[in-house]
C-alpha cells in the first residue's frame, strides 16, 4: 500500500520509460488487478474510473523531442501525467540557441557552452543528439527565451498544487493504516543520452527550489534513479561509446558534488557552487535567479541515488520494470532517508 505522496519526474528517452513501466506497476498496486479497488472503496475515489489514479501520485516528463512527449502523453492519459512540451526553445538549431545566449549576455554560459563547429543539432525538436552541452544549452535559451515559468514551471506547479492537494485522498486510501505526510520523489534519466545527462544537474535545483518554496515543512526527498550507459552497450560502439563514459564521469561528479551539500552541509560551500538561472526574457533585476542548496532552508534534500548498469541477461525493458517495482516497494513502506 502506498503510504506518501509520490512525484516521478523522468528526463530524457530513458526516463520516460522507466515512468511508462513505473505507472503500469503504480496503476495495479492501488487499483487492483482489475482496476476497480479504488471504485469499489468509494467515499473519497466515488466516480472514479477504472484504474484512474489519486492525486497523491503524480508524474511530470521532460524531453527535447516533441514525438516522445507525444507518444508519453497518450500513453498515460488520464494517470496524473504531465508532459512539458513548453520546454523546447524557439531555435531551429543549437547555434541558434546558443548564439541566443551569448548575446543576450546570460552570466557563464560561455563556461561550458561548446565553441566547436562541429556540433550542431538540427532540430532540436528530436533531442539533444547525445550531446549534454546541447541539452543544457536549450534548457537555458528556453528559459531566457520564455521565462522559467512558460518552459516548466506553470506545469511543473500543476502537478505539484495537485499533491498539496491530495492528502485527504491519501488519508481515505490509508484507511487505518500507517501513512506519512512526506513526499518521495524520483528522478529518472540515463547517462548515455543528452537531455537526461545534460540536464538532470538544472532540474534538480529547479525542483528543490520548487519543493522548498511550496513545502517548506514538509520532508521532501529526491532520489535520482540514474541509468548508466552500459545498458546501452548494443548501440553504443567506438567514439560514441567512449563520449559517453567521459560524459557520465562527469556527470556523476557533479551529483556527488551535489549530494555532499546535503550529506555534510556546509553554507559557505553550497554559497559558492549556487546556480544562475534565467528567469525571465528581460534583463536586470529580476531576469535570472540565484539557487543555492542550503540546507538551511525548508526540509527537501538530495542524500541518495541509485545507479542502475547492465547485469545478466536483462534487457532494458525488464530493468526499467526491476525499477519499477523497487520504487513501488520503498513508497509503500513509511522508512525515510536520513
């Protein structure tokens, strides 16, 4: 039985199927086998349909690829499903993207923005080309371009407001049962690509800043579930592959970093390693945001992930449902991360 709210928030190709196969496992857990338990229980869930899940579980998809975000959308209609397809920026291409940073002056962007001319994704409406620069560079033209709440935050709230408002559903399904006034979040996405290894590190700290903002008293815990590329070792092959292992170990240094303000607080430190983000399409006051992660602030953290690589003869389908019910199991318990 699940015992807390619930957000999944899956980036990039890998996270939305880790979430396709995650609501498949969320959807038989509390509606049953047949999908009528919730229908059956009434009160609260009166008028629901067969398997339409409560409030109280929620799941919000990322992706630069507007067909994937299609394709997600459809499949999990009516399951608390939202799909951000405000997030891609209006550029063609990344040069465009780019080039639209460094001109409107976007404090250290050139830092990591890549001046090869080589790299150029073309359209950025099928991904981010395995390039994690590229999906960090469109994440942030569209928040210049749009402002942070026309790309993800207007939807990214929605889903939240919807748990905030969920507590009474989960005090009806608990019954007598146990139940906590926690919320588990995970976040899904793979190394091996570029939008869930380029922007995992942004939506982590645009996420914290969601949950302390909205939940200041509420233990919130983001639980990064990370796919590795050696689960992708059938289509990996040469300088891609190795590309992506030089991608992940940076990438998994910057989420060590990360934790490590959580695990050994230290202000002056997580002071320092605070991220700008555009805020708004104008400049000057107001236009960028400041987000640091003190641990001084609310109740949200990040101690934990999960790293996930190839073992045995598992295919990625049945690791992403492995996933799936190991997540359905720890949400069903009332033991939180200390």
């Amino acid at each position: 039985m699940i015992r807390q709210r619930f957000l999944y928030v899956g980036i990039g190709g890998s996270g939305l199927d880790i979430g396709r196969e995650l609501t498949e496992a969320l959807t038989r857990e509390i509606c049953g086998l047949d999908g009528r338990r919730l229908q059956a229980r009434g009160g609260a869930f009166a008028g629901f349909k067969r398997k339409e899940l409560p409030k109280f579980v929620q799941s919000v998809y990322l992706d630069f690829s507007q067909q994937a975000l299609d394709e997600i959308k459809t499949h999990l209609q009516g399951k608390n499903a939202t799909a951000i397809h405000t997030l891609l920026p209006p550029f063609a291409s990344f040069r465009e993207a780019a080039n639209h940073l460094r001109n409107a002056n976007v404090p250290n962007v050139n830092e990591w923005i890549p001046d090869d001319p080589s790299v150029n994704v073309s359209p950025l409406s099928g991904g981010a080309g395995q390039y994690p620069t590229v999906g960090r560079t469109a994440l942030f033209a569209s928040l210049k371009k749009q402002g942070y709440a026309q790309s993800i935050g207007n939807d990214l709230g929605k889903a939240l407001d919807e748990l905030a408002q969920s507590t009474g559903q989960l005090t009806s399904f608990a019954g007598n049962g146990l139940h906590t006034n926690s919320i588990a979040v995970y976040l899904g996405f793979s190394l091996a690509g570029g939008t869930g290894c380029g922007i995992f590190y942004d939506v982590i700290h645009l996420l914290y800043n969601e949950l302390v903002t909205r939940f200041p008293d509420v233990q919130c815990t983001i639980m990064p579930i990370i796919i590795m590329p050696s689960l992708f070792d059938s289509v990996l092959v040469g300088v891609n592959k190795r590309n992506t292992q030089l991608n992940a170990a940076t990438a998994l240094l910057d989420l060590s970093r990360l934790m490590d303000l959580f695990n050994n607080p230290d202000p002056e430190l997580s002071a320092t390693r605070r991220v700008q983000y555009p805020w708004s399409s104008v400049n000057g006051a107001g236009g960028y945001k400041a987000i640091n992660l003190d641990t001084q602030y609310g109740k949200t953290a990040v101690k934990v992930a999960t790293l996930v690589d190839r073992r045995g003869g598992l295919d990625r389908k049945d690791v992403y449902r492995s996933i799936a019910s190991a997540i359905v199991s720890q949400v069903s318990t009332l033991a939180t991360v200390n």
